[in-house]
C-alpha cells in the first residue's frame, strides 16, 4: 500500500499484478477493502494491474472533517480521472462500487477519456436521499432493523465487528465476512473519533455531500463498454436499480449475482473477474 498525491490531496492506493499490465481501477465505497481481495487477485491473474483506493475522509486518504466535507462528488470523480491518469498513459478500467459506483458513473460521464471500460456494482443511478419514483428505495424493514440498532464503542475493535456481523445479518450479506472486513476498516482508520469511524465503517460522509447536479438523465451518453453487477437479494440497493442503470447505459450488460446482497461474495470473484476481463 502507498500514497498517490492527486487535485492536492492524497490516495491511498494499494496495487495487485504487473505494473505495465493495463490498469483497473476501483473505487472505494469508501475504503478500498469495499473490493474483495480474492476478485483483486483474480483480476490481475488475468494480466491486469489492479488499483483499489480509499476516497477521500477514509483509510490512508486524507482525512480533513467528515462531518462538513469541502468537496463534492464531482470533485471525488475527478479524483478518480486523475488517479487514473497517475498509473500511465493508458486509459483505465474503472469499477465502483455502492456510493463508490456513483463516483464512477459521475467520473466516467465528466472524464470520458480516462477510462475504456466501466464497472458499477451494487449501486443505483441517483444521489443518496429520495429516489426516483421507478426506482426501488431501501427496503423499509430492513433500513428500521438497520438503523435500530445501538452504535458501538468505536474505541473498540471488538466491538466494531460484532457490529458490523449483526449488519450483514439484517442486510443478507456474510457476517464472518463482514466482521472481518470491519476489523480491517478499524486497523487502517486513522482515529477512533465517531465521525471519523462513521465516514470509513459506514460512508455517511456521503449524507452530507453535494451530488447536484444529477446525472441520470446523462447516462445515455456513456459509450465506455459497462458491465452492471448487481445482488439479486441486496436490500440497500435492490435489483431494479442495477436494472435501470443496465437499461440506460447503451449496450449495457447486467450481471445478476443470485446468491449475493450488498457485498461481493468471495465466492463470486471468479465469475465478477471473468465478465470484467471481457469487457477489457
């Protein structure tokens, strides 16, 4: 892992595979362990230099208030056109995922040039708040479980995990996994203070972020080869957003994850690495 200084602040980055291999890059949502390392490795098995990064006010990125961010979610697209632009002068394969996934799409509609292939996994096609009244929201049932809940110590590792088991639980995702990949989020956080904990655990930076202006009514406009990767049992996001991004985006292809939530499985890295290789 390491730093990469871009639009005068700093990535964190960690990279798999050959540095002259064609990149990939994945954005974080937020932290770059949002990307399962067996689909990292699978990607660059199959001759890719795979790139994941933290956004900004998560893991090793810098860090400034969480709580009033001073930048927009274009300004994080930008950031992802000139990270890509860091690795070479070869444009890269972007994928995002979740609130990750919105970054993209905005990234890949302002910076076309940067990237020649697209990857949007488990998101939707509207800023976080109020959807489009074709599009499904959150599931009320399990967003009230969800929300219900205490906070934990955030001093506590511990404690963090457990947190993040009884989450995927509610959500149908892999708890053993996610309590994991919870411990990990808290060794790389850079404090323990809530607001912190909460823009790195769980991306409510994104709650006070500008997203205007929306970019739906763009996604036409996107001619970059796209795979739309989706869980068919996901609840934050359900199906029929992936659904109408895979609609909206020329030539689109959508890739139905049965068995899948808001994660992606490990065991779906092999299937998730073999549709992006053939998108290029």
């Amino acid at each position: 892992m390491t730093t990469i200084e871009v639009n005068g602040i700093r990535l964190g980055v960690e990279s798999f595979g050959d540095a002259g291999a064609p990149p990939v890059l994945l954005v974080g949502s937020p932290t770059m362990l949002s990307w399962p390392d067996a689909l990292c490795e699978r990607l660059a098995a199959g001759g890719r230099r795979v790139v994941r990064y933290d956004l900004r006010d998560s893991g090793a990125s810098t860090t400034a208030d969480p709580q009033a961010p001073a930048y927009t979610l274009r300004d994080l697209a930008a950031d992802a056109a000139a990270l890509a632009g860091a690795l070479g002068p070869a444009p890269a394969h972007l994928a995002g995922i979740g609130v990750g996934g919105m970054v993209a799409q905005v990234a890949a509609l302002d910076h076309p040039d940067a990237f020649r292939a697209l990857t949007l996994a488990g998101t939707r096609p509207v800023a976080p708040g109020p959807v489009d009244d074709d599009l499904p929201d959150h599931d009320g049932e399990t967003m009230g479980r969800l929300f219900a809940r205490a906070l934990p110590d955030w001093a506590d590792r511990a404690a963090v995990a457990q947190a993040a088991a009884d989450g995927a639980l509610i959500l149908g995702d892999d708890p053993a996994a996610a309590s994991d990949l919870a411990a990990r989020i808290w060794d790389r956080t850079p404090s323990t203070a809530p607001e912190v904990q909460l823009a790195n655990q769980l991306g409510l930076v994104f709650s006070r972020l500008d997203c205007a202006p929306r970019w739906r009514e763009r996604l036409p406009g996107i001619k970059l080869p796209t795979l739309v990767v989706h869980g068919r049992r996901n609840r934050f996001f359900p199906l029929g957003n992936g659904e109408a991004i895979a609609r909206e985006i020329p030539g689109a292809r959508l890739l139905v994850l049965d068995e899948a939530a808001t994660a992606i499985p490990t065991a779906a890295a092999g299937e998730v690495a073999a549709a992006m290789l053939a998108l290029g």
